[in-house]
C-alpha cells in the first residue's frame, strides 16, 4: 500500500502518468472516493498517458461507458455513479475488456460483483518479466485546497509494479549499500567494480578479497528476489550443475556474494577469444540433457496461461508501437485463440528444469580451450526464473538465440544429440514443441525489447530485431502456424520497425 498526500492536479496527473507506464491488459482500475475529489482528472490522466491525443475526454457519467483505441491498449472508462443494479454492468458490453484491455471504473463498490477490491490475478506467481494483470484500488480523498490524499493498493502483481513507480518503495541501489553488505561478510574498504546489469533490475559488483575474486549481486527487493536465487542454487548444485556458489547471503535487503565465473561468456569466446564453437555447443546440450534426467524441484509450473502471458507480449507492446494504435479486443481474442491448440502441443512432450533464459551469454566458459568431461567447466548464471516446462524450451532459447545465430546444420546435429540422449523422447513430439516455441518465445522477446525500448529507455535491444524476425518467418512455415500467419500478414506493418 502506497499513501501521498498531492499537492496539486498537477502532481495528481504525474502519478497517474506513472502508473500508466505499467499497466497490462487485463488491469482493472478501481477509482474510489467521494465527489468531486479528482477521479475523472486520475482516469483522463492514464488515458492520456496510454497515448490518447484527443484534446476532450469525456466524462462517461451519463454514457456509462467510454473507450478508446488510439491507446496502448484498449480502454474502457466506466462511470458507475448513475446505475441502480449490478445487473446494469452486464448491459454496458464490459466483458471484451476484462481479459483484452485496460477497465478504469468509477465507483466501483456499485458492482462489487464485476469490480471486486481483490480478485485473483492472472498468473498465481509474479516476476517482472511476465505480463501479470491485476486489480489496483486508487483511493482519493480531499485535502486542503487542491491538495488530496491518494491511498494506492493492489495485488501481488501490482505489489510488485508500484514498487517501480514508489521509489521510496524500493530499496535503494548505492555504493554505501554493496559496502555495508561487504562489511558484513567481512571485508571492509574494499573496491567495488561494476560487472553487469541486464534486462532486470538486478546489476553484479566485483570484488578482490582475500579469499580470491567475488561477484555481488544486488537485487533490490521488491522489485527483485534474492530467494529463488538460493533455492536454484542449492539444487543446482545438488544435481551437479554448475552455477556460481552462494558464500554469503542477505535475503532481507536482496544481496548475495557469489562465485566469480570470470568474464568469458560462450558467445565472447567464440566472437573474440577463438574458441572452438562446437564443443562448447555440445556441453550446453549435456546440461539440458543432464538436467532432463533429474527429479525436479519444488518450483513454479509452465502453464497455458504462463504461455499466453508471454507471447501476448508481442499483440500488446510490439503492434500498438509499431501501427499507433491498440489493438482491438476481437484481434487479441482471435490471436489468443489461434494459440490456445498450440499450447497444448508446447506442454505434450516430457517436462524438465527450464532455465528460461537459457543461451550464449548467460553460460560461461571456466577453461581454456575444449570443455573437459563432465559438467564443471561450464557456468550456468541467470537462472532465478526457473519452472517446470517442456524439454524443448531451453532447447529453442539455445539454438535459435536472438543474440547469436548458428549454422543451421549444427542446429539439427544438436536437436538429434538431445533426442538420443533421452529414453522414449518421441522425436515428432519434440521437434513439433520445439519449433512452436521459437515462435512463441520469440514473439515474446519482440514484444519485451519493444517495452524495454519504450518503458524503460533501454535501447540496446533493438539491434537484435531483424534476427528476431529471421527466426518468425522460419517458424511460421510450419503448417501449424498458417493460421497465425495469416493472421499476422493482414494485422503487422510491412515495414516491422518500431519508430
């Protein structure tokens, strides 16, 4: 829960920008609060902030209903105020919203049985890279003059959200921070050195101590969560994979002191230090292959709609950026439809660890030259998302990386490896989940480069857009995808940038 007291309409509207940057499909905004206290100013604000260029927005007060489509997503704004039934609700035509666009409701304890102030979010899990809808409640009451006191609450999906739109919410990423974090392991005054952020909200600090080289990781909470970190760990290391050791930990702040892997990535030592490309290729497999053997751990299960929170990724943040409007509620419903099948033969092959972010940079070389027998000499990082999902997903993040393309022969040598590597893996069954997750997955990755783009100021990414597209058009040949791909050819711009 997040209480301010605003100033001014002005400062109201900031805060209603800010939360716009944030919401998904599927979001429900509850306004509450008496008359006159500035819920139509917090809903105009959103809608503006989704994009809408219209100099009036209406109050629906007597309409009931106004939308809008020339936004980010679809958006309904409701005004409750006049109904005398919840039945009326029903008769407005709420329910293309509910699941496909954003609902702003005034006075929504009118019909508790439509807009209840906890209602489950989509996914029963929340991580930053999901697209988990949920209902936010935006009190208003009124202050001195313009000043009004805002008392903003949500689920856990929106728990995790407002944490990026409170900065005081979050806790802070200093120096002063990774140093008392240090201290507390025992090392003081020592030099700190910037490694790595990524697409998270994570970043990684080196550190020489005593006892050799050490990588910090600081994950602020709430946004992130040291704590699936260690239980990966612990089982990773169990199994006989090898990921960097846990020396010290503080859950509480978000802190772990982990072994230093070093800076060669496999895809940097193939680019830019001449290692063998094969080799290295093959050992990634004999982890996925090992791990496929393991029992599995108590984590999060792949789901359907795990899967649609994903690839909508792609009909919810790529489209409306790149046509400059949302889109429709019936084009979100038929695309999600076209997949609900496909799901299906995602999941229908055995199920295994998935890493999730399984590729070049994110595996490590820990020897010069060949990778020896066994497992030690390659370093598995980036690992706190993973669930239990079909064997074939880390799989296609492995060889059909945005990042770094592959020969397309040593792709299929390597999917045969896999297959014989497994006991009764029905090969059709493999090869038919595989290429529909490089579909899927990598509609979704177009999707988040374009959030990330236009969210979060993290340009980067886009470079790796025209090899998204490479492996879209590959994957939509297969006879499974026609319909999506018709679909797709009367519904993405020709030209597929984002500008």
């Amino acid at each position: 829960m997040i209480k301010k007291n605003l100033e001014s309409v002005k400062d109201t509207e900031n805060l209603a920008t800010k939360i716009a940057k944030y919401i998904v499909a599927g979001d429900i905004i509850r306004l509450t609060g008496d008359l006159g206290v500035g819920k139509s100013v917090f809903a105009r604000s959103i809608i503006k902030a989704l994009g809408h260029k219209g100099k009036h927005i209406p109050s629906p007060t007597f309409t009931l209903i106004q939308a809008y489509d020339d936004t980010r997503l679809p958006v309904a704004h409701i005004d409750l105020y006049r109904i005398e039934s919840q039945d009326e609700v029903e008769e407005i035509g709420v329910e293309c919203w509910l699941d496909n666009g954003l609902i702003i409701v005034e006075w929504p304890e009118k019909a508790l049985n439509w807009f209840p102030e906890q209602k489950p979010d989509l996914l029963d899990f929340h991580i930053m890279e999901m697209d988990n809808s949920g209902t936010l409640t935006v009190h208003i009451e009124q202050g001195e003059g313009e000043e009004r006191k805002i008392t903003i609450s949500g689920g856990d999906s929106w728990n995790r959200r407002l944490s990026l739109i409170e900065g005081a919410y979050t806790r802070p990423v200093t120096n002063e921070g990774r140093q008392e974090f240090v201290a507390k392991c025992g090392f003081r005054n020592h030099v700190i050195s910037p490694v790595s952020a990524d697409a998270s909200f994570r970043s990684y600090w080196r550190i020489n101590t005593p006892d050799g080289c050490r990588v910090i990781m600081d994950s602020p909470p709430p946004i992130e969560n040291v704590e699936p970190v260690i239980k990966m760990t612990r089982y990773f290391e169990k199994i006989g994979v090898h990921v960097p050791h846990i020396y010290e930990k503080d859950e509480e702040n978000g802190y772990l002191l982990l072994e230093d892997f070093g800076n060669t990535t496999v895809r940097d030592g193939i680019l830019n230090h001449n290692k063998p490309l094969e080799p290295w290729y093959y050992k990634s497999v004999d982890v996925l292959a090992h791990l496929a053997t393991q029992p599995l751990p108590d984590i999060r299960q792949y789901t359907k709609k795990a899967l649609w929170s994903e690839v909508s990724r792609f009909i919810d943040w790529y489209l409306p950026c790149a046509r400059s409007h949302a889109t429709h509620t019936a084009d979100r419903r038929a695309f999600k439809e076209m997949w609900e099948p496909l799901f299906d033969k995602i999941l229908d092959v055995p199920q295994t660890t998935v890493l999730w972010d399984y590729h070049a940079d994110n595996l490590m070389m820990l020897c010069d030259g060949e990778p020896r027998e066994g497992l030690e000499d390659i370093g598995v990082i980036d690992f706190q998302d993973a669930r239990i999902g079909p064997v074939s997903y880390d799989m296609s993040m492995l060889l059909q990386d945005v990042r770094f393309e592959i020969p397309k022969a040593l792709e299929q040598k390597l999917l045969q490896y896999f297959i014989n590597s497994q006991d009764c893996l029905d090969e059709e069954k493999f090869l038919q989940s595989y290429r529909l997750i490089n579909l899927q997955r990598t509609l979704k990755i177009i999707g988040g480069f374009t959030r990330l783009h236009f969210r979060d100021g993290k340009d980067n990414y886009l470079q790796y857009l025209p090899r998204c597209w490479q492996i879209v058009d590959e994957a939509l040949e297969d006879p499974l995808c026609r319909e999506i791909k018709t679909f797709m050819q009367g519904i993405v711009p020709s030209h597929r940038n984002i500008a």
